[in-house]
C-alpha cells in the first residue's frame, strides 16, 4: 500500500486520487441519473458544489474535535507557520461530518433554489455519498488510515513504513469493509430508486443503512485517534441520532404522499 502514486515524476496523495474518480463517477451518475427529470445537471451540479465545500470543512471541524493537537498545533510557535498550516489541514477528516456539513451546504443551496424540491434532491445526494466514500475508502486504505484492530485472521493485512498505520502489525482491513459496505448500499438505493414513489424515502434509507453499518464496523476499528467516549466511539455517538433521524423521515415520507393522495 502506497500514501502516494508516482504519475510522470509527480507525486499525487492516494486518498486525493481515489477522492477524484468518486467525484468522477458522482458526475456520471446525476448526469444520467433519470429518476427526478426536473433536476438538470446543472442544478444537481451546483448542489453538489455547495455540499463539497461544507461537506469538506464539516469533516475537517469534526477531526479537530476528535484530535484537539492537530487543531491546536496551529499556535505552536515552535514549528514555523507554513509547517503548522500544512499539518493542520492536510488530510484527518471524518465522514459523518462531511455528512452533517453537506446538508447544511444543500440547505442554504436550497435558498438560493427555493423552486427545487428539497426532498428530490436529498434523494439524489443520497446515491451520491455512497459513492464518493466508496472510493474514498480505497483511498484510506492506501494511506493506512482508518484501520482495525489487531488480528491473526485470514483476511488480516500489514502495512509497510510510511503509512498512518502501525507497521508490521496483522491488523483488520476496515477500511474495505467500509468498501463493501458502501457498495452494498449504493446497489440498494438504485433498486429501490426504480419503484420509490415517496421522495425522501431513498435519503431516509441510505441513513438507516449507513448509520447501521458504520455503528458496527465501529467496534472493528482499531485507529483511537477518532475518540472514544464512554464505551462508543464519536461516529457511533453520532450514528445512533442519524439513524433515528432516518428511520422518521422514511416512515414520513411515505406518511405525507399518502395524506396528499386522501386530499
């Protein structure tokens, strides 16, 4: 496993790399995507400009929170600036923050869009995510971050020098969990997509899918730099209202189309 790819004598981060061809693939899917037709590519594009950006500062708010020195290296006069800036920002992100931080991005985009319906378009996103954290997941894999804990099993994995993980070490590879996890709900949410009647039913899902499946691949993880507090960790702290915030919005969904067709 490689932090970085030699690409004509540059030197490109993995996990930036794999980032790249989610984004790829997200912009392949909402321009054919053809379940909400009133949602152009253009409009599903600015969407999800505004959701990147704060998505990406969520996620980097969250690993402060997790990591308190990464933050607080900043006003550490013994590194130069330049240092303490590169250190802070570069890399230590965590998922379920960019996922709190992409709906406030598509919430303020839908002031700016009020003519778009909210839940279409929380809908579209939710094929999306998946996707990009798919391959972000190959890319942690790579750079060694986000891995298990120690084991002799079969499917066990070291990681060389250089990497965020303890070398040497037989340790769980979480990361392609993560993989196969996400795969699954993509494929999921596509199936369901092609007969959901309900907007917001498909949002609703993929929170109740991810929520579950990060809260139990939680307990594989062996990386403590992303807190612990109590006997759960800070994305099992967070999963647990997200799941519950998805199982509401999928029986509401389906409870407010329905009061539409009595009326």
């Amino acid at each position: 496993m490689k932090m970085f790819f030699n690409v004509l004598g540059a030197k490109i981060p993995a996990y930036g790399f794999f980032i790249a061809i989610g984004l790829c693939f997200i912009m392949l899917y909402l321009r054919y995507q053809k379940y909400y037709k009133e949602l152009d590519f253009d409009t599903a594009l600015s969407a999800m400009i505004y959701a990147l950006l704060i998505g990406g500062a969520g996620a980097k708010l969250l690993y402060w929170i997790t990591d308190p020195s990464s933050f607080m290296i900043l006003f550490d006069s013994k590194y130069p600036l330049l240092q303490r800036i590169q250190y802070s920002f570069s890399g230590g992100m965590v998922f379920l923050g960019g996922l709190i931080g992409a709906g406030i991005g598509v919430v303020l985009f839908l002031k700016k869009y009020k003519h778009i319906k909210p839940l279409k378009l929380l809908d579209m996103f939710a094929i999306s995510m998946p996707i990009l954290q798919m391959f972000g997941r190959v890319g942690c894999f790579f750079a060694g971050c986000c891995y298990g804990r120690a084991s002799n099993s079969c499917i066990a994995v070291q990681f060389p020098k250089g990497g965020l993980a303890p070398a040497g070490v037989s340790v769980l590879p979480t990361q392609l969990f993560g993989v196969v996890g996400n795969f699954i709900i993509v494929i999921t949410l596509l199936i369901y997509s092609k007969k959901n009647k309900h907007p917001g039913r498909i949002f609703g899902l993929y929170l109740i899918m991810y929520s579950i499946g990060r809260f139990i691949l939680e307990f594989f993880r062996g990386d403590e730099i992303r807190g612990i507090y109590g006997a759960l960790s800070t994305s099992q702290w967070i999963s647990i209202p997200l799941l519950v915030l998805g199982i509401i919005l999928f029986v509401k969904a389906k409870e407010e189309v329905y009061e539409k067709n009595i009326d």
